[in-house]
C-alpha cells in the first residue's frame, strides 16, 4: 500500500490526512509548527471544525497516523505527497506563494525515488509550472505533478470531504492520476461503510449524511485548467453573494424584499438558491483572499475582468451601508450602546479571519458610546483584529444587557434562537440589526422592536 504525506495542518490538510488515515493508508502529517503538531499527536485538532476530532483519534489509534515536523522522517518513504499549505494574500492583493515554495523545496531535497505531487493548496493559474522547475532543479528522480484543489467548506469539512462535490485532478501525465484516484475511492468505500458509533461527535451533527455519500466524480482536466477552477469557482460564488446585496439595496430603495426576490430568482435551476442570501457580505479564509488573487491573476496577464472589481467593492460597502440603514431610523447614534452578536465570518466554525463582523463591530467603536460583542466559539480568534475597544462578553445575556442596539452579525442558530422576549427585558432600547436576515422580521416587530435588515 502506498505510503503517504500530508503538508501542512489547516483545514484542507488535516482533513485529508484524517480520512486517509483512517482509510487504511500510513499517512505522515506534516507541519513546521510544533505546537500545533503536538496537539494533533493527542488525538484533536487544533482548530474548532465539527466532527473532525473523532477522525483524527480513529486516525492515531489505528497507528495510521503520524504527526510529524520533520521532511526527513515523512519524504523519503513517501509515494504520494499533498501539498496543503497556506496561501494568504499580499499587501496588493496577489497570492503570497512564499510557503507553497518553501513547502517545494523542502519536498525537493527528500525526494529519493519517483513521487506524485499533488497540489491541493489554492494557487494562481500558472503556478504548477514554476513548482515543477523547482523539483527538476532539486531531484533526479521522476515527480508527477498534479493539481487536485480542494472544495471544502469550513464546518462542513468533514462532511465535503467524505462527499466531495467533484474531484478534479489535472496533470500533464494523465496515466499517473489512477494512484491517486485510488485514494479517493479508498475514501469513499471507507464513508460508505463507516460505522457512526465510531465517529459519535462528527454523526451527531450530520445525523443523515450515509444518505448523502456519492460515488466519486472524477473530472480529469490539463493542469492549468484544475488550477483555474478552484478560483473561478470560489470567484463566482462570492460574485453571486455581491450581485444578491447589490441589488438588496435596490430592494431598499424600492420598497421590495431581497429574501422574496431571490426565493424568486433562485428558483430558476439554471441559477439556484445558493449564495443568494444577502447580509454583511462574505469574509473568512478564502473568498476575500481567492478573488483578489484572481483580479491579480487577471491583470498579469492583461486580461480584463471588471465584474470583480465590483465584487470586492460591493462587499466592502456592506457594513458602512448597514450602518447608515440603521442611522436613517432617525435617532443619533452617537450616545448608544450597542451589541455585537457573532464575530466568526460564517456560523460554524472559530475562524475570525476577514470576517464582516470583526470589520462592522471596529467600525462602531468610533461612533457610539459603547460596544460589546459576544461569539459562542470565535472570541478568541477575533481578538487578532478586533479593536481594543470591544468589550468581549462572558454570554448572550450579559452582551445585550442595557444596550440601545443589538446586531446580528453571523447568523448562529443561537441567535436565531433567542429568547426575543427576554432579550427586550434586559435592553434599554429596542432596535434589532439583522445584519444576515436571519430573524424572522414579522415576529420581531411584532414584539415591539425596530427591525433593520438588508434589503429588507
Ligand atoms: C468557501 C467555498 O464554499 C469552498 O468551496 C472553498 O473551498 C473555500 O471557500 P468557506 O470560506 O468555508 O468556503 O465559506 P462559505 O460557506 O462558502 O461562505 C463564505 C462567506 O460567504 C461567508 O462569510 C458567508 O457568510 C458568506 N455568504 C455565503 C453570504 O454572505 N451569502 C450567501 O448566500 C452565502
């Protein structure tokens, strides 16, 4: 059986590593970062991802898993490598490659017999060809390249990765992409027969997911066009999300719901549902970074793409245009109190990072009297962007107590949830932000509240 690693720890990485694992295949995970390495040894991740633990503990019990910092322990042995690792943005916006050619190299001088290499990270169309220069400059021996981006969603990652939507595999060398087809088989055959007492935390949370799982599809592609279909893909969802709060301010402007236009629109399959929710707009590890990079892609090779532009422009506007929703209420802001509810860029999952919240609840701090903010799982994570002016809150209660103002920012099903009546005890005011058009807008000003959506 083949013998694989796994490069870096993120959500992309330690997903795969833990369902390779527990397919039965010796899987070395490997990440520079001791601290992180350390915790995954016992059996947990180092990040907040619903259901994943349970995969990693199945993962290091079977003795299948090795987590690890070193390239000379996990390399030499290894027939198939993924590459996971991070690919933030630079300051102008294009994708910082910095730690997928650090990865490269690193791979490169362990090389001592003929590997696949599969990318899996997000990178800009054109990137396969550098990495494959630096393994033609490092080793003698044969490496098949192959791009196989990943489609996960953070706090679905177990779930689309045991029923991935697609697989795409794209390389120069088409006959080398069965070894790794066989490891994507090997995980299916492994989510079709999983027993769920095994895995209690992860079934607990997709208690009908066995009905869910499909067989693979596989779409086979050159390398450039892998590597542009991740990009595109995350590009036109985020476009779908701009389009739908773009015309959310139409919405406004004419007296029309957004929620009962694209309940309208989405019904049309040939465009769907999906990605028609308007709100703050979209935020997190992916979208921000993924669509700049794309704009950078575009322009290195003087092609024009303006819908982007105004994708990102649309999604920058969101919170200031919430804001001066709520102002033209009537009353002054200026000597309110207001709470925050929500600072993770989507329900789910810890990560604060680009999140609209975060951006929303810093926007404030300059023009009210007081900000609170509470989150079930991500405080801590926000903390990194947050400004000090923030007060973070212990719970619900405590963050609504006394303030003029309550905002919803990420719509978890907590908030959703709340005790509306009690909530109106413990304020002092009685205006409701849903900053995700996640309330029930009839119900809350049916309560007494002033209801401010978007679009709505
Ligand atoms: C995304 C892609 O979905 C995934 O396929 C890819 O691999 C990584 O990027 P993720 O970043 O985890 O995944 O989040 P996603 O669930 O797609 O949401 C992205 C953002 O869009 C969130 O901030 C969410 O609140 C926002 N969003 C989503 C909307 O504002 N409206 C919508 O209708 C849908």
């Amino acid at each position: 059986m083949k013998q694989i690693t796994i490069i870096g720890s993120g959500y992309v990485g330690t997903t795969l590593a833990a369902m390779l694992s527990n397919s039965g295949y010796q899987t070395y995970l490997l990440d520079i970062d001791q601290t992180k390495i350390d915790i995954i040894k016992t059996g947990k991740s180092h990040f907040f991802e619903a259901g994943l633990d349970s995969f990693i503990t199945g993962g290091i019990d079977s003795g299948n898993l090795f987590p690890t910092v070193s390239y000379e322990e996990a390399i030499p042995g290894s027939d198939i490598i993924f590459s996971c690792v991070g690919t933030p943005d630079n300051r102008d916006g294009s994708s910082n490659l910095s730690f997928i050619k650090k990865a490269t190299e690193s791979t490169a001088v362990h090389v001592f017999k003929d590997i696949i290499f599969v990318q899996r990270s997000t990178v800009p169309v054109g990137t396969g060809r550098e990495l494959i220069q630096i393994f033609e400059n490092n080793t003698n021996k044969k490496v098949t390249y192959v791009s196989n981006p990943e489609f996960l969603a953070e706090g679905r990652a177990v779930l689309d990765s045991l029923n991935p939507s697609r697989i795409v595999l794209g390389s120069d060398d088409q006959k080398k992409l069965e070894d790794v087809q066989q490891l994507f088989n090997a995980i299916y055959n492994f989510a079709k027969d999983i027993d769920v007492k095994e895995f209690s935390d992860f079934a607990s949370t997709y208690s009908n997911f066995k009905t869910k799982i499909n067989e693979p599809n596989y779409i086979f592609t050159s390398l450039e066009s892998a590597e542009l279909i991740k990009v595109t893909a995350n590009a036109f969802l985020a476009t779908k999300i701009s389009f739908t709060n773009a015309t959310a301010k139409l919405a406004d402007a004419s007296g029309a719901d957004i929620t009962e236009v694209m309940n309208g629109v989405g019904a049309d399959p040939r465009i769907g549902r999906s990605f028609l929710y308007a709100g703050l707009g979209f935020g997190g590890g992916c979208f921000p970074k993924d669509v700049s990079g794309l704009i950078s892609n575009f322009k290195d090779n003087n092609v024009a793409n303006p819908i982007l532009d105004g994708v990102v422009e649309v999604n920058k506007s969101m919170p200031e245009y919430l804001l001066r929703k709520l102002q033209s209420l009537g009353s002054e802001i200026r000597d309110k109190k207001v709470a925050i509810l929500g600072l993770s860029f989507k329900p789910g999952t810890s990560d604060a990072r680009k999140s609209q919240s975060v951006i929303l609840a810093n926007l404030l701090v300059d023009r009210v009297d007081k900000v609170k903010a509470f989150d079930p799982i991500a405080m801590e994570e926000a903390k990194h962007d947050l400004s000090k002016g923030v007060e973070l809150t212990s719970s619900i209660e405590e963050a609504v107590k006394s303030v003029d103002i309550v905002i919803i920012a990420t719509e978890w099903p907590i908030f959703k949830e709340l005790d509306w009546v009690l909530a109106k005890e413990l304020m002092n005011g009685n205006i409701i932000v849903d900053g995700r058009n996640c309330l029930n807008k009839e119900e809350i000003i049916n309560l007494g509240f002033e209801y401010v959506g978007v679009g709505r």
